[in-house]
C-alpha cells in the first residue's frame, strides 16, 4: 500500500472499531495510526493505533523510540489538522488519520455578510454554526443548513466544543460584542479565530482584550483584518475572502496564510 491509498477502516479489529466509534460519539479528537508498509521486526503492515491529543497511544508497538515517534507525528496532525503519511524509518511508512476532525465554523453575528459567509463555508466543508442573540437575523430561513443559535453571545459560546477543529469568525454589529465574542473564544484552543472591523475598531478591541489579561502571544494569533487581502468590497466579496483563508489555514496551516496574507499586501 502507498500514500496515496488510505487504508479501509473495515479491515480494522472490532474492537479498534468500537474504541473508534465510542471517540467520536464522545467527540473526543483522536489520530489514528495505521502501518502502510514494515520492514520492522515485529510490527506487521496493517497494524492500528489510536493517539489521544494528551499523548496517551492505545496498542502499543512495543518499541519505545517508535511510539514515541509515533505520538509526535500524531500531534503534527493535530497541529495542522490534516491527515499525512510518514515514513517513520526506512522501509516503515504510517498513515496517520484523524477520523473525528471535521472543521467546525462559528460565526458569531448573523448580519449581511453572514449569510454568503455561511452558504460558501457549507460548500467549502465546513459544519457551520451561527451565533446571534437576534431571532430576526439568527433563523434557519436565512441559513440553511447550519446550526442557528439565537441566543446572547457568551452563554452560546460557553456551550461550544473547542479544539484545532474549530474556527472562529467574529462579524457582530459592534466593538462591546467583539470584545466579549472574544474573551471567551480566546481561552480556548482553536485552529482559526478572525476579526472583522476597521483598524480603529479592531485597536480598541484588541487593546481592550489585552487590558483583560489576554496574552500578547494568543493575541497575535488573531485575524485581522479578517480575509485574504482580495480587495474585496461587497459582501459576497468579504465572504469569499474570509472563506479562502478558512480553506488556507485548514489545508496548509496558520503560518502558511499568514505568509500569504503578507505576500498579496506587499
């Protein structure tokens, strides 16, 4: 088997399977492991095994230094969320899986360019949630297909899931709700958080935020301004924008759309 054929999860003992299926019903982010090809004494192709994000490994090989490879492989792929294959030493190649990540994207506002934003983040892949503590706007008839909370922003946000899988995009109607979007968001662990707004407007937030308590390191990690520098105006624009550093950060990593961002404003 090479890289390019992912391995079929029936092949998988029953109960790898049922420790698979009860991760993800928990929604508990796992990398899975399996042995492509294996010149490794003791350690046959199409063996499985589970990484949890704490770095715990289920079915050990028995090899110290190729767990512990194994863990650190794993981790990249948290980091990045993103399946890869890696020949771990020679003649020993590992795909590595992540079976739970499916991108999840809130967006806390529901205003005009919400609605593009979500329509083309769907068709991007994303599982969209919507945030927003007006009914008129936060309704299923202007998003289809998302979850819609209407709902005041921190109770909403408190109630989420985080992790690498999750992005962030914050588009409300004014600075007091970007700056309690973000508080909250920001204590969290997530693969993309983006702000929109003037640069005015985001100074304040963000200097708000930091006054808070909220590290310069987490700050720096921030989106902003929010999009991919397109030149965009309208709001189908923006959105289009948004989503391509959305799909930037998902298949190549934070670093790499930030490297972009720079290299279109220059």
């Amino acid at each position: 088997m090479t890289c390019g054929e992912e391995p079929l999860y029936r092949t998988l003992p029953m109960n790898i399977l049922d420790r698979i299926n009860k991760l993800i019903s928990d929604q508990e982010p796992f990398c899975l492991a399996t042995v492509l090809t294996s010149a490794h004494t003791g350690i046959a192709s199409g063996r499985q095994m589970i990484i949890r994000r704490l770095g715990s490994i289920e079915g050990e090989t028995g090899d110290g230094d190729i767990d512990r490879r194994l863990i650190q492989n794993a981790f990249e792929c948290f980091k990045r969320n993103r399946k890869t294959c890696v020949e771990i030493e020679p003649d020993f190649l590992v795909f590595f899986d992540l079976p739970s990540q499916s991108t999840q994207l809130i967006v806390c506002g529901a205003g005009h360019i919400a609605v593009p934003l979500a329509r083309y983040a769907r068709d991007a892949g994303f599982a969209v949630a919507i945030i927003d503590d007006r009914e008129d706007f936060a309704n299923a008839e202007r998003f289809p297909g998302c979850n819609v909370i209407a709902r005041d922003f921190i109770p909403a946000l408190r109630d989420m899931i985080y992790g690498l899988s999750t992005y962030v995009v914050v588009i409300t109607r004014g600075h007091e709700h970007d700056t309690d979007c973000l508080a909250e968001v920001l204590n969290h662990e997530t693969g993309y958080v983006g702000l929109i707004g003037s640069r005015r407007r985001v100074g304040f937030v963000i200097e708000t935020l930091r006054a808070q308590g909220i590290s310069r390191d987490r700050l720096s990690e921030l989106f902003t301004p929010i999009g991919l520098p397109i030149g965009a105006e309208s709001p189908e624009e923006i959105a289009i924008s948004i989503v391509a550093e959305l799909v930037c950060v998902r298949k190549k990593g934070a670093e790499t759309a930030t490297t972009l961002r720079k290299s279109i404003e220059s």
